[in-house]
C-alpha cells in the first residue's frame, strides 16, 4: 500500500497524474501517514530484541552449586542465585526404607512467603524439594524427574503455597504464586545441565 502511493506521488511527467498532485495538503497528509507507519514498523522489532535481552540475562549462570547429599552439581541461573538448602531424613516407614531430602529456599521467597502470613520470625520458606530415587522405584505421583542418571534420578517435590485463606491478600498471594513458579522452572532449568560429583 505505501509503495503504490509513492508511485503514484511520482507520476508527475504523466499527463495521466492522478488528481493527487494537484492538492498539495492530500501530498502532506499522505507523507505523514507514511513516516507514522515506517516508525511503528520499526520500533516493533526493538521491543521484541530488548524483551529477549532480558529473558536471556535471566537465563545466564550465576554460580555454581554442588549438593553433596545427592551427588550432584549444577549451574543454577539468577534467580536462584540466593538458593540455599537445607537436608532433612525422612525415616523408614514399613517397606519404603528412609530417604534424604533436600530442601530449597531463597530469602526473597522466605521473605515474600512470611509477609503473605504474617509471620515476623523471618522462618524459612522452601518453594521445592528434591529427593535421589534408584531407576527401579519409579517416580511417586506429582513429582517431577528432574534428571535422570544412569543409576538414579532427581525428583522434584512440589512445594504448597499459603491459601487465600492463610494469605493477608490477594495481590501478595498472587506474587508468592509467580515467584513460585519462577523458581522452579529455573530450578527445572538448572538441573538439564547437572552432572554427577
């Protein structure tokens, strides 16, 4: 469309001009519509470029981390730059024998999780677990394999959030919600590159 106004501003020799030549205030209008379109169109493009920029920088390893209990290592991206972890032992209850679980936590989420329920002791809030599973046993309903070894694989363990009932607000439910699920989809997208010790 812009091109066959173009052409038809530059048939001026022609003794078939279009009529458009003959009002000077139709040839500016026209300009400037021209100058509005190519500036969305390119304008457009930049948006997407600096919005991936973002998302890659957040993809980007910001340290290395090795949990000895599972014998594992793994480069963990920015948002879980501050992950911590604690270890807890689950003992053996009838035929499942005792199981090792690491739990993880970062204090932006601590923090965001003890505002959400009020809680001004400042506890530890875990937004995952992970447990190592022998091939044979199979994963347990609602876990996730994170990686698979050749001998063991990492189970994530989905952590609640606080209800709308426990939660001071809606608003502050729906941040823990999000920073939840950011942190273990970038957890989810640590352990693709995890190693054994």
């Amino acid at each position: 469309m812009v091109a066959s106004i173009i052409t038809l501003m530059l048939m001026t020799k022609s003794s078939e001009a279009p009529k458009v030549h003959r009002n000077p205030n139709l040839i500016i209008a026209l300009l400037i519509l021209i100058l509005v379109v190519a500036a969305a169109l390119l304008s457009a493009p930049q948006k997407k470029s600096s919005q991936k920029a973002s998302n890659s920088d957040e993809y980007k390893v910001a340290k290395n981390l090795s949990i000895k209990e599972l014998g594992v290592k793994l480069d963990v991206t920015q948002p879980l730059k501050n992950m911590t972890y604690t270890v807890s032992t689950v003992p053996a209850y009838k035929n499942i024998p005792s199981q090792t679980i690491v739990r993880l936590q970062s204090k932006d989420y601590s923090d965001l999780v003890n505002k959400c329920v009020n809680n001004t002791s400042n506890t530890p809030q875990y937004f995952s677990g992970l447990i190592k599973e022998d091939v044979k046993a199979g994963t347990k309903p609602g876990n996730k394999v994170l990686k698979q070894f050749p001998t063991f694989y990492i189970e994530g363990l989905p952590y609640a959030i606080p209800s709308d009932k426990v939660c001071k607000g809606k608003q502050l439910r729906a941040q823990v919600d999000s920073l939840n699920k950011k942190l273990n989809q970038h957890l989810e997208y640590s352990f693709k590159s995890a190693q054994l010790l």
